[in-house]
C-alpha cells in the first residue's frame, strides 16, 4: 500500500549525479517529489523537476524565496555548501546538506549557528550511517562480544582524475580539496563510526599529478581521541574499484567490502554474515530521507548533525595540514558524539 502523502515541501539544489538520487529517494518517499530543482543548468533542472510538475530555478535565492519549500537538499559543489545552507537558514528552511558539510571548519560553524540561530534542522549527508552492512558492523563492535576495538584500516580506491567525474571535482575553489575532502570523507567516517570516537590526531601524505590542483592519492595515520588507530589509504586508478575496512577488535576482526560483504574473521576462519549489497544506495538514500524528515517535523528520526559533520572535514583538513606541514596534526576538541 503507498503511504499517505506528507505536506512537507523539499527543494532540492544541485540536479547532477546524488541530485538525482535525492530526487529519487524523495519520489519513493510519502513526501512524493520535490516540491522544486534548482541547478544553473536549467536544463539538468528541469529534467529532475519534470515527472513531478516542480517549478525549475537557476539561483536558489530566488527558489528560497518563491518556492514555500519546508526543506531542502544541498548537492552543489563543496565551496557551495556553506553558502547555500546559510541562505536556507535565513529563509527559515530545515536543511540536509551533501558531505563534505563544507570546505573550512570555520564555515562548518557559521552553518551549525545559523541554523541554531533560525531554529532549523541541519543535517549532513553521510549516507554510510543507513547502508545495512555498516550498521551491522557497528552494531555488532558496540555489542561488546569481540571485545574493544583496538585498529581500523580503510583502503579504497576510486578512478580520480580528470574525465572521470565532473570538472569541479579537479576546481580547487570549487571542491575545496581532492581524493580526502570527496572521497576520504566516507573513510573518516567509518572510522570514527568503528572506532567509536572523533579523529584527534592525524599524520597525512597526499600525492598528485602534474598540472593537477588537487590530490588524487593519498595516506594518512589516525589517533581517536579515545586510543583507536586506524590507518586510510586513498588511490586513483581504481577500476576495479575497491573499497575494505577491517575493524581489529580483542578477539576477532570484521571485515567490510563493497564487493565481498561483511565477514567476521576469527582463529584462521572467515564466517560470512552479510553478502555484498551493490544496491545499497537507493534504500539508504531514502533512509536517509526519512531520518531528516522525522527529525525536521519533530518526530524523531535519525540524522548525522552539523557538529558530527564538521569533525569529518576538520580530519580531512587535518590531512592535508599534516602534508603540509610534514608533521602530525593536532585536531582541537570538537562537541560532536559519534552518532
Ligand atoms: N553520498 C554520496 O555517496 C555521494 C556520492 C557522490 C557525491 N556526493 C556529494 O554530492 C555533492 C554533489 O556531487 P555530484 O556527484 O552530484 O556532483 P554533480 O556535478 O553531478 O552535481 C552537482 C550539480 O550542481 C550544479 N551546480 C553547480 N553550481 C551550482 C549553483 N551555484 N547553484 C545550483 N546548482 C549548481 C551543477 O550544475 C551540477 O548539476 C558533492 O558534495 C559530493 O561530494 C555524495
């Protein structure tokens, strides 16, 4: 049976690839589309709006303003993430903001207050929090069995170069950093998901390609504030693509990969507990999607916050700091929980 419609109006910035999963997840959702697209490619727009009659914008301002929206969805290029959700803060607008939340912690804070300060929701998108096979790793290292989590690594490889994704990606301005800020985002994440605390202490190398402005390799050595270490390796010429995440714990360590699954390893043996999903983000998306509408109407809902989302840029930063630097990074004490 479909559910009942909700009266909740969700705009939606940025009508490229996860714009376009939004969009999906929306009309899937009792919610049943967005209520209007806004890209500055009218085109790209007005093929998202089109299926469900929604008005197409090119400045969201002036969606902001026209549109009665409740919400809306940020998946603009990173550099555009703050200025966009401080803009929906002032027009009152509950918001769910792509990751990286933004390009500078700073700017992740002028976003937390403004939203505190409009009384609206601020919610990022860390879409690993709804993919099943990190939920049951997560809920399996919380539950104690294994003992603590002492080690996480996490190596993945992507296709990072130019022709393999959008321009902005490479566009320093608009995307902030590389492979880290965009990719290693998701790194970070579970890490301080598995290790159940906030990144304090970061050793980074990243390496690029000549002519290139952002990175597209990358190492890093990470510190939790509460003794987990956990290591990130990012490289670009991925394809086949590979993405694994081992979590040591006192007696047995899970392992997580895109393409084989969850498994638990323990004295010599691999026992399988999940199979590989490589449909796992149109659920999650729409999770997702219901965990920012519940929280936004005051009904619950889960949600990764504006503060949870800064300390994932700021481990990002850090990396790129530590680089720079040639020496470890210090990450100040942020008020985030691991959600
Ligand atoms: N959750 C995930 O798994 C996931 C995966 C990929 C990307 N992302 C994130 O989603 C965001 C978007 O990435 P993408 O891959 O969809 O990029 P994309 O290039 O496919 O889409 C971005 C869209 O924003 C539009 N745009 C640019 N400037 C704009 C402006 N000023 N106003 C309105 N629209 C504007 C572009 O025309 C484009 O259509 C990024 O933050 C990215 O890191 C998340």
């Amino acid at each position: 049976m479909t559910p009942p419609a909700v009266p909740f109006r969700v705009g939606v910035v940025g009508a490229g690839t996860v714009g376009t999963e939004h969009v999906r997840a929306l009309a899937d959702s009792p919610v049943r589309g967005p209520a209007a697209v806004c890209d500055i490619d009218r085109a790209a727009a007005a093929r998202l709006a089109a299926p469900f009659d929604a008005p197409v914008y090119t400045d969201h301002r002036e969606m902001f303003a026209r549109s009665r929206l409740d919400a809306v969805i940020v998946t603009s290029p990173h550099a555009w993430h703050a200025p966009m959700v401080l803009d929906a803060a002032r027009a009152g607008l509950h918001v769910l903001v792509e990751k990286p939340m933004a390009t500078t912690a700073e700017d992740c804070t002028r976003m937390i207050e403004a939203c505190r300060r409009a009384g609206t929701l601020l919610a990022v998108a860390h879409i690993i929090h709804f993919d099943p096979m990190v939920r049951e790793a997560r809920r399996l290292i919380r539950s104690g069995e294994y003992g603590a989590p002492l080690l996480v690594t996490h190596q993945r490889s992507s296709h990072y170069a130019p022709g393999s994704r959008p321009g902005w990606f490479f566009d320093r301005a608009l995307a902030g950093g590389g492979i880290v800020l965009n990719v290693g985002t998701h790194g970070l994440d579970r890490v301080q998901l598995f290790g159940g605390a906030l990144v304090r202490r970061v050793s980074g190398v990243v390496r690029g390609r000549p002519g290139m402005e952002v990175e597209t390799d990358a190492l890093a050595l990470l510190e939790l504030s509460n003794g987990v270490c956990a290591n990130l390796t990012l490289t670009s010429r991925g394809a086949p693509y590979l993405d694994e995440t081992e979590v040591v714990m006192e007696t047995a360590t899970l392992r997580l990969s895109r393409t084989n699954g969850l498994a638990l390893l323990r004295d010599g043996e691999s026992v399988g507990l999940l199979p590989s999903d490589r449909d796992h983000p149109r659920p999650a998306f729409r999770a997702q999607l219901d965990g920012f509408v519940a929280a936004a109407r005051g009904r619950g809902g889960r949600y990764a916050d504006g503060t949870y989302g800064r300390s994932v840029v700021s481990a990002a930063l850090a990396v790129y700091d530590s680089a720079r630097l040639g020496d470890p990074v210090e990450i100040p004490g942020e008020d985030a929980v691991v959600p």
